[in-house]
C-alpha cells in the first residue's frame, strides 16, 4: 500500500484503543459502551450528542441501527465515497438495507480484527483506505463512519488529515449508545458537511451550483421530503418575492454553499439540531414546523415574511390565493375514523396534523425524535385538537396507545403495525405509506385519504382472518416447547430394542 502522508502520533491512537470492547455491540447495553467510549477519549463527542440528541427511556435504539442514517444521506450524494469502521456483523446489515433501499453504489469498509482495534493498526489501515479512495477525478468527499465498537474504542477519526489531493474528508463517530435514532443520525453527519462547508465559503470563493441560482432570496428546506414538496413549498413562496433554495441533506457537495446562502432556514423537520447550529453560525435565521394544511400554511407564510423582512399584505394576498385550495382539497377527500400515528422519521407531527385537518379522528401522535423548539408549534396545535404528542416514544408506548384508544387504523413502524393487525386492527407503515407521498400544500391536502380510508374498510377483514386463524401461532403452536417432549413409557421401550 503507497502512503504518502505523514504518519499521525503513534501515541494518538493506541492510546485512545481501549482494550476489552473488540466483543461489545448494542447488546452490550448503553453504559458499557459509553463508559468505554469515555475512557477511549470520545468523551466530547459523546457529551455534544448527549445536548443534540437527549436519550429517552430506552437505553438502545429500538429502530434499524443509527449509523444507517448517515450511511444513507453520503450514499445518496453525488462524488462521495462512505466507508464504514466497525462489526463485520453491523457492516453486513447496514450494506444489506443500503442496497434494499437502491443505493445501486459500492460502501467501504475497514475490517479489524482484536488485534488491529487495541493496538491502533486499524486506525492507519483506515487512514490508508482514505488515502487510495481520495481520487479529485472521481469524489468531493471521503466520509467515514465509526460504528459502536471503533467508537467505545477511541479510534481518533479526528487525526485524519482533512483534506487529501483536494478531496475533504469527514470522519464521524456515529455509535448506537450515542445516537438514539438514525433520522438523528442524518443530522450528524448533514451537520459535519455544513460546518466543513460553512469554513470553506469563510475562507474565500467556492464552486458554483451545477444549476443557476434562484434571482430571488431563498429558503433552504431542511429534512428528506416527497420531491413534489419542494416544488409546492417554490409556488408558495414566489408570490413572495423567494424562491426555494437546495434541501438539507443534500444530493450534492457545492450544494451545501447554496443552502447556506439563503435568507432562512424551514426546518420542516425538526430533529436537525446539528444542522441548525451551523445555520444559526452563519447567522440565518430557523423556522420551525411546515406548510401543511390550511393553518400550518398560514402560519408558517406568516413566520416566512417575519424572517424575510416581506410586507405583511404581500402575505396576506397569497394566504388569500393559497388557502382556499387547500381547503377544498382537504374538504374534497375526508379521513373518517379514529386513528394512532406513529413513526421514527421526524415527520410525523406535520403528517399528523394533516390528518386532523383531513377529519380524522387522532389520538396519538408518538415520533421516536427528541422535543425541539422547531416542533413546539405544531405539538402545541395538536394538544390544542385533543392530540396526545409524546416524543421519544418507545415501542410499548405506541402499542399501549393502540390498546387505549382501539383506533379504526393504527399507523406506524413494522412491530406498531405487527401489533395492530395480530390485534384485527388495520395498520399501515408510516414510513413507505405517509413519509413517501406529499404533505406541503394542496398536493398534500388529499394525498392520503384514499390510502387511509380503504385501510380503515379492511376491520371486517382483519377480524375474519383473526377468527380464522384463531390460537395459530400461540402456545403449542407456536413452534417453541418450553419443556421436552413426554413421550409414552411404551414408545421408549420400543426405541430402546432397536424398533423404529
Ligand atoms: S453499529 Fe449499529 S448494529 Fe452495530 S452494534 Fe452499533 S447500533 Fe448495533
């Protein structure tokens, strides 16, 4: 292997190796690992994740492993290579859902074994890796990500040179005993790229959009959306005299210049604290909830025109134009019944309010992300409809809101959904079903109702299938004896002579 740099202190990286944490992973239970972490001197990292990302009851991640959040916001960016560090175990899951979900691109990886993990050689071998994959021809950026064990470990990626041949490179430590969600995740690593980019743009010109620029000032979206979304959010906001700027995580390298040249930030999802503290550095002013519905339009034209300084008629004018649409599309494709929700997106909240303002009856919204001042106005909105809101939800919070309220549909995660139907209680994943259509504007106003409505008239179904298969599945046949076999006196004698 050709290495052409210096070699970073010996001292840095065997001792932040911790010895004894190679056989730990999310089954060690948080505290272990953090412990270990601490001593490995990822103690300042894991104290800012604490702030960013505060844990809730569960003391691991009840989702898919975090570390798929950032994987997936650099495999869906152009000219940017992802390497992973850590369990060949993790690896292999987290390339396995990379490809389910089309990332159609090679991730890295640097495996280790005990031996490479405490005496610091795996850290050189991934510094070596960074080294043969910074190509300028073909990437932007090296990420690399550590996963639970290299970080319990200590393995510095902060020692990495920042930059090789003009390709950067982005070390981040993404630990499923640090990060409680992989929509937090995202944020970790949306976060790296802006301060990385926010210091470039303060040191002097960088490159270019690949499209021209808006003529107008722009508001940057921050958070995944349907791509209808973004073109809803652009009319609404070209009355206005704006024009939407790139969404936070972005596709694109110099797409993060664009993003922070803009006149303020809608944090459409709220989780993105990371994200918004660079924002906020560069001094551009954060919204907080979305354009959904008829009153979370209205109010979040209203916050848009404080922010950019727009005359309060010009508001006024395209809440007159826009509202009415909406309404009528709201009005045009009622929700009729009563309905949880819940999800580990980040956007459930806004999903929920479009469901009340659709007419259905919701109980419960549970969203696995923290509290935010960037989601207090619509928890506010929901309480306001009689809405139970409760973040950091755990699973058994979800399912004991299913048994409390006995909606007509519950909406969720996999085992939300599991639960319902084993319950003869339609159910629908948030996740492929609600976060992948529109929600912004008229094109969200209805988008939903139908998916909705034909779920909630499958009840009678659901309870046939259950009287159908009543029992299966359950005690004795369900496959798991808890004692052995008793088998008949008889029977036993008969083996004992060689009878079959
Ligand atoms: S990296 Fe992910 S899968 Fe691996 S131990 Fe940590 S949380 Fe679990």
């Amino acid at each position: 292997m050709t290495l052409d740099a210096p070699n970073p202190s010996p001292n840095d990286t065997t001792r932040a190796s911790a010895p004894g944490v190679d056989g730990l992973g999310c089954h060690a239970g948080r505290e272990t690992m953090l412990a270990a972490a601490r001593e490995a001197g990822a103690g300042e990292t894991l104290a800012r994740y604490a702030k960013d990302y505060p844990a809730g009851p569960h003391d691991q991640p009840q989702s898919m492993c975090p570390a798929f959040g950032s994987l997936r916001v650099g495999l869906r960016m152009r000219r940017t290579a992802t390497v992973l560090s850590g369990s060949a175990c993790c690896v292999y899951g987290l390339t396995f859902i990379s490809h389910f979900y089309g990332a159609r691109r090679s991730v890295g990886y640097v495996p280790f074994s005990s031996e490479t993990l405490v005496t610091g050689k795996l850290f050189e071998d991934i510094r070596e890796s960074v080294f043969q994959l910074a190509d300028p021809e073909k990437y932007d950026v090296v990420v690399v990500i550590n996963l639970c064990v290299p970080t319990a470990s200590g393995v510095p990626l902060r020692l990495l040179p920042k930059e090789i041949n003009g390709v950067r490179v982005i070390g981040i430590d993404v630990p499923g005993f640090g990060v409680p969600t992989h929509a937090e995740a995202k944020d970790v690593l949306a976060g790296a790229m802006l301060n990385y980019a926010r210091k470039e743009a303060e040191q002097g010109p960088v490159q270019a959009p690949r499209t021209p620029r808006a003529t107008e000032p722009t508001i940057t979206l921050l958070g995944e959306m349907f791509p209808v979304d973004p073109i809803q959010i652009g009319g609404m906001l070209k009355p206005l005299g704006l024009a939407v700027g790139p969404v936070v995580p972005t596709r694109e390298w110099r797409e993060l210049y664009s993003a922070l040249d803009c006149c303020a930030v809608a944090a459409i999802h709220p989780h993105y604290t990371a994200s918004i503290r660079e924002f906020q550095a560069a001094g551009r002013p954060v919204i907080g909830s979305a354009p959904v519905g008829v009153d979370g339009t209205a109010a979040w034209l209203d916050d848009v025109g404080k922010v950019c300084n727009i005359e309060t008629a010009k508001v006024d004018a395209t809440k007159a134009a826009l509202l009415p649409a909406i309404r009528g599309a709201l009005d045009g494709a009622p929700i009729r019944g009563r309905i949880t929700l819940s999800g580990y997106e980040g956007s459930e909240l806004i999903a929920a309010r479009l469901l009340v303002e659709s007419g259905a009856d919701l109980r419960y919204v549970g969203t696995a992300c923290p509290r935010t001042p960037w989601s207090e106005r619509d928890r506010e909105w929901l309480e306001a409809k009689g809405v139970r809101v409760h973040f950091r939800a755990t699973l058994e919070d979800d399912v004991a809101a299913i048994d409390e309220y006995q909606p007509d549909l519950a909406i969720g995660t996999t085992p939300v959904v599991q639960a319902a139907k084993s319950r003869s209680i339609p159910g629908l994943y948030f996740t492929n079903l609600i976060s992948a259509r529109p929600l912004m504007g008229a094109a969200g106003a209805g988008s939903v109702a139908a998916t909705l409505n034909a779920a909630i008239g499958n009840k009678a179904r659901f309870e046939q299938m259950s009287e159908f298969f009543e029992g299966v599945g359950r005690g004795a046949t369900s496959g798991i004896w808890p004692e052995a076999a008793k088998i008949p006196q008889s029977e036993t004698a008969k083996r004992e002579d060689g009878a079959c």
